[in-house]
C-alpha cells in the first residue's frame, strides 16, 4: 500500500480503534486487514536487538535471533560521547530494519537516584545534561535508519523495588531539573517515534494514566508528537490511560481492554474522541513503519563486531594508575587472575538480554598479544539463572576449603609474574531488572582472594566488571584499577586494548563512586515503604549532593585517567545571542601518546537567590589530540540548561545574573573558570492573599501601592523598617493583617495591583 493510500482513523469502526491501542500479542501490534494495515513488531534492545524467533515472551525464556550486544547504558554512557552513541545507534537501527522490526524499546534515561537500583546498567548517568545528550545520540541514530525508538521509562523510575506499584513521590523542582530533564531534552531535540512509560506511580498517579505527565507536560509543553507505549503490563485502568494519552497498551490483553473500551465509548463514559487520538497515534506509528525500504544485504557481522570492540574499549575508566603500571608490555610474564577473565559478564540481566553473534574473552585476547600468560580461577562464579534473570535466586557458594585452594593457586602464579591482572565483579546474581541490590560490596571470595594476589605480588591491575556502582576498600592498595562496567560482546577484546594501550583509555565516570553506601544521597529513603518512596533529597542527587555536603568520595563523577597527560588554557565566556553561553578553551596534549580528553563545564551563579547545587554539568565534548597537539575547544551551553524551575510560576526561569562557568576534567578537576553577566528573565510573582509583605514589596506593581497605603499607619511601624520590609514583616502573609486591624478594601487595593 502506498503510504498516501494509508487510511486514516474516520475508516475505522469502533471495535477496530480500540483493537489498535493493544497489542496483538507479546511483541506484534494488530492489523487491520479489511483496510490492508499490516500488524508490525517491536522489540526490546537499548544495546542490541532482541527479536525472539519463536513463540515470544517477556522473560527471555525463549532464545531470541542473533545480534550485536553493544555496550549498555553503563558502559556507553561512560564514553561522554553522543556521536558514539549515535554511531552505536545506526548500527543497531540496521540491525532491526534488517530483520523488518519496527521499533526499538530503548534507550532509557532514567536518572541513577540510588547506587542500589537493581538496573542502573542500562540507564546512562545520574546526570541529566549527560543522560540526554547521549540518549539523543542513541534515539538519532537509530532512528536514521528508519526505525523507531521507545524513550525510557517515563517517568520518575528509578528502583525495581514493588516497581508495579510504587509512588515516587517527588517535589516539583527535582522532578523537572533532574527526573524530566534527559526526557525533554531528547524529545525536544530528536521526537522518538514512541516513549514508554513506566511502571511506577508518580506523585500517587500511575504513569500510565497520569494526564499532567502523558498529555501536558510531554505533548503541550515539549511537542512531543508520537505515540505513548504502556512498558509490558504498566497499563492500570485502561480507560483512564486513554484519556490521560497513553495509546498502545501492551502486550496484548486477549481483546478484554478493547471491550472495555468499546462498552465505555457506548455507555458515555469514554469520549470517542479520545480513543480516536490514540488510535490514530498508532496508525501514523504503523505508517511510519512502512515507509522504510526493505533493506538490501545481510548484517555485516564483523563490520559491527568491530564498532562493538571500538565502544567496549571507549567505555572503559582507567581510576587509578600509579607508578605507570599500565599499560602492560607483551614482554611481560602476566598472571591473569578471576574467573571473571574467562567467563565474562558482558550485559546485565532482565528484558534487554542479547543473544551475540559471538562473544570476546579477555583471557583469550590477552594471550593474542603477550607470550607469557598464566592464568588462576581464583573464585567460581554462580551459575547464571535461567532466562533473563529477574529472580534474585541466590546460587550455592564453593565450600571454604575450595575457595581457599583457589586463592593458593592464584597467589603461586601471581608471584611467578611480573604483573597480577585481578578480574573481580559482580555476579548475574547480584544486579538485574527486577530487584534492586541492598548494598555495594564485592563478593567477599573475591576481596580474600585479591587480599592474597597483592600479598604475594603488589604490582597488581584490577579490572571490574559491574553494571552498578561498587566499592573499592582496596583502592589504595593496589596501583592500577580499571573500571570495565558490562562492555557487550566485544569487551574482552576492548579491555585488552586498553591494557596493552592500543587504545587509550578516554572513558569518565557518569556516577559517582562514593566510599560508603551510608554517604549516598538516598541512603535514608531508597526504596521508600507502603509503597511510596520520598525523594527527601530533591536536587541533590549525585555529585551535587556530594559537593554540597562537602564529602569525600573515593573517585568523582567526570573522573578518568589517560596513559597522557592534559593541560588546559584560560577560558572564556561570553553570552550568545539566544541567551545561551559560549565556552571557549585550548587543551593541550601534553604527553607522548596520543589521546582523548572530555572537557566539562560546570555551572554555578555565585549571587544566586534560589537554592543551588554548587556546581551543575552544562556542557562537555570529548576531544581527541596526537601528541603535542593542541586543539580549541568550544562548548555551547543551551539557554534551556540554565533555567531552573520555579515553584510558584509554574515555568522555567533563567535567573538574571553573574553566571560561572568552571572547566575541568571532572567534578572535581576543575582547570580554570570564567564569568560574565546573563540577562536571564523577568520574574514577577502574583500577589495573593498568602503573599508575604516581603513578596508583596518585591512586585514591581504592588510594591509602591503598599508603600503608600503602608505610609503613616500601624501597619506600617509594625512592618516596615526604613520603607522596607522588617524581619516580622518579611515573613507576615498579607491576608493575616486583616485579623490585625488591617482595613479589606486596603488588601484589595494591594492584591489588585499585584495580580
């Protein structure tokens, strides 16, 4: 059917408008053959395709048809680079189009609120200028394949603690500055075809049928013009999702809603206008969908091998490197220590489980490249569970004596080498969808048995593979510490990369790593009781909250190390004709190898009069430099990343003023700053009854009104200190002065100028 011959939503009956908004089955949407609309598939995969090739279901339990698994989120979201993601992106669109799926259920953006979420590995960073430059990266390239993507979980979903129920219940300002933001700015600069949202409710409304969050805030505020998708058994009362915008609930419910939506179309209760828009949503998606070409060729397997090896090996963080223990020399005798190097975890557990076209062994590459390499267990990792994970089943541990002879047989070999390469991490077991973690500690066998390796040799190189934060109580105990997060299948041959320095390692941490679970931001509320969870700690989440309290954290976010060295010029600022900033610096490659920095500019308005973080990421770009090298980097800060919101407008507000603009090479690496004054916006308050004076003598209209009714009376001695508001009077509700004598027709006559 040609798409102009495509019908639209006034050639369908009722029964078949209400048949669009559910699914046909676990992953296909409903046809319509009397009108020659074909059914189409969606499938999971922020980081990989997940096309099941037999009878389908949401666990997994069925093996799906072989694709590339990219680095996830964690990984990925550590390379600070969108174009990246974006390169990532194109090749998992190709991937789909090739195997005729439609959409795409990824990427997520949800915010890292705690260390604990059991699916922090597929979410990007607990910041959300990061989360949404690099979610766009992913949403932009996917989609240039026409292929569509599913923006995810909306909103607020950030534990896998009773998901299905939860409120999140969060206060105006952190739920737009933090939890909304990499929403609506992937929205507003890429329109996903589709956004997912989540299980959770919000503020006491399931997400699923929350009118402010599907219909106001996503599509009359940022213009969002594709179709809400329900995530997979998120639908809660069918009718009350169609009227607050969610249009395609899914997977299918065995035709029971679609009755429910016809019977409430023919009994008044649902307008059948609603229902129209959601169906005609899914018919534009399934429009959209036909459009594209049937792609000629098969899938270049090695072609994307090799983009997944590119990425793995960009997503790595070099933490720690002393005494130039890295990068390694295949002249070296290496002991390579951990099961961990042989077996590797390359993606987390849950509904994004990949089946890879193969996989990398960092034990087996790293013997490609060095003559001298022994190898030692050291610990047994359990047995993965069946499926995709979710269970949380804890697997039976090697008895003590078994564990004690693995850990001797490390030693022997450690002190036989020049170098111990220690693999230690966590375990499917530990982290996946379905349950959040309840702390952040390594296995306790392989803590005893790194205890044992750097006993018997200190010069050791620790490489973590973990999808979530963890801690490192041996940090300032052994010289070199790689952080390899789930690199995808390519990730044993992107950690030798790294190791070897055939790659330089550019990669930053999107998160912080804190010393203790207890110094955390959601420490006292994460995952909340009775089915709500407080977000007490509002803007404060993550680094903000860290360098708000001043506490030390073992390695900052933006932090990473290179085999090179960095130097950073003077900056400047200047603002730009949309009422942005323009950052502009050199950086100089100051070492012999060649390298990539990832320059960040942090934000912060010294005479501020609205409660702040101290410093906010704005702006970064990763840049890469030959020796030597010295390159101008200019980074545009977007006037819609200043603003914050305020509460009693109701809006975005950019606060006039002297804005910082700080540069460095993390959080707390900062090289150089620069200033300059912002026009920012105009703010007026309405005075209401609740207004104090203070509020009252800070309008522009209303202050000279009250000043002169204020004039000579007992009001004014009580309230007022040299015409302006005295410390009672600052605080004193302009409605509350009636019970004090104050005539009404004089509060009138200040609430009339102040509306």
């Amino acid at each position: 059917m040609s798409t102009n011959d495509f019908p639209d939503v006034s050639q369908l009956t009722l029964e078949e408008k209400a048949a669009l908004t559910s699914g046909l089955d676990f992953w296909r949407l409903k046809a319509v053959e009397r009108l020659n609309v074909p059914s189409i598939m969606v499938t999971d995969g922020p980081h990989g395709l997940r096309k099941q090739a037999g009878e389908s279901d949401h666990l997994g339990l069925n093996e799906s048809v072989p694709a590339t698994c990219f680095p996830p989120a964690v990984g990925l979201g550590a390379s600070w680079d969108p174009e990246l993601a974006a390169r990532v992106g194109a090749a998992i669109g190709r991937e789909a189009a090739i195997e005729d799926v439609a959409v795409v259920l990824g990427p997520g953006v949800n915010i890292k609120r705690s260390v604990l979420c059991g699916r922090n590995f597929e979410y990007f960073s607990e910041d959300p200028i990061l989360a949404s430059d690099m979610g766009s990266g992913v949403v932009r390239g996917i989609q240039s394949q026409g292929v569509g993507t599913s923006l995810k979980h909306f909103a607020a979903n950030n534990q896998e603690t009773d998901r299905m129920r939860v409120s999140s219940d969060v206060d105006p300002r952190p739920l737009r500055e933090i939890y909304l933001r990499a929403f609506q700015g992937v929205v507003e600069d890429e329109q996903p075809w589709t956004v997912m949202c989540s299980y959770n409710r919000v503020n006491g409304v399931y997400a699923s049928e929350d009118p402010f969050l599907l219909t106001q805030v996503l599509r009359e505020e940022w213009g969002f013009e594709g179709l809400v998708v329900s995530d997979w058994g998120a639908s809660n009362v069918r009718t009350a999702g169609i009227r607050a915008g969610m249009d395609l609930e899914m997977p299918s419910s065995g035709g029971m809603t679609d009755r429910q939506l016809v019977d409430a179309v023919r009994n008044g209760s649902l307008d059948e206008a609603a229902l129209d828009r959601s169906a005609a949503r899914v018919l534009q998606l399934i429009r959209r969908a036909t459009e594209r070409a049937a792609v000629a060729g098969a899938l270049d397997v090695d072609a994307h091998h090799a983009l997944a090896r590119e990425a793995a090996a960009r997503s790595i963080v070099l933490l720690k490197n002393d005494d130039q223990t890295l990068p390694l020399q295949p002249s070296q005798k290496i002991a390579v220590i951990g099961e961990f190097a042989e077996k590797p975890r390359f993606q987390g557990g849950g509904s994004s489980h990949i089946n890879p076209t193969r996989v990398d062994v960092a034990l087996d590459s790293i013997r490609q490249v060095a003559a001298d390499v022994t190898y030692a267990a050291g610990y047994v990792l359990p047995e993965a569970p069946e499926g995709i994970g979710m269970s949380g089943r804890k697997a039976e541990k090697p008895a003590e004596d078994v564990l004690a002879g693995l850990r001797a047989e490390a030693a022997e070999k450690a002190a036989a080498a020049d170098v111990a390469v220690v693999f230690l991490g966590l375990p499917d077991e530990d982290e996946s969808e379905g349950f959040d973690r309840t702390h952040i500690e390594l296995p306790a066998e392989q803590l005893a048995l790194l205890d044992a390796v750097a006993e018997a040799n200190p010069r050791v190189v620790v490489v973590l593979s973990n999808g979530g934060v963890v801690a490192l109580p041996f940090a300032d105990r052994v010289p070199a510490i790689l952080e390899t997060w789930l690199l995808g299948q390519a990730g044993g041959a992107g950690t030798a990369d790294v190791l070897f320095g055939e790659v330089n390692p550019s990669g930053r941490l999107a998160e912080t790593f804190p010393f203790r679970i207890e110094d955390t931001p959601a420490f006292t509320s994460f995952p909340g009781q009775h089915q709500h969870v407080r977000y007490g700690e509002g803007i404060y989440v993550g680094y903000r909250w860290y360098d708000a309290r001043a506490i030390d954290v073992a390695f900052p976010f933006g932090h990473g190390l290179s085999y090179t060295t960095f130097s950073y010029g003077e900056p400047t600022v200047t603002a730009t004709e949309d009422g942005g900033l323009a950052v502009a610096l050199d950086v100089t490659n100051t070492g012999s190898v060649a390298g990539r920095e990832v320059v960040q500019a942090y934000v912060s308005v010294p005479g501020t009069t609205v409660e702040r973080a101290p410093r906010e990421l704005k702006a970064f770009q990763s840049v890469e430099l030959a020796a030597g090298e010295t390159a101008r980097v200019e980074l545009a800060i977007r006037r819609r990343d200043l603003a914050y919101w305020e509460t009693r407008t109701d809006a975005w507000v950019v606060e006039p003023g002297t804005y910082r603009v700080e540069v460095g090479a993390s959080s707390r690496d900062l090289r150089g700053a620069a200033e300059t004054e912002l026009a920012g916006d105009e703010l007026v308050i309405p005075v209401t009854r609740d207004s104090s004076i203070g509020d009252v003598f800070a309008h522009p209209a209303a202050a000279p009104v009250a000043r002169e009714l204020f004039a000579g009376s007992p009001f004014g001695e009580m309230m007022l200190i040299d015409g302006e508001p005295s410390a009672m009077g600052e605080a004193m509700p302009l409605g509350r002065l009636v019970s004090f004598g104050m005539p009404a027709e004089t509060v009138e006559k200040i609430l009339a100028a102040g509306k």
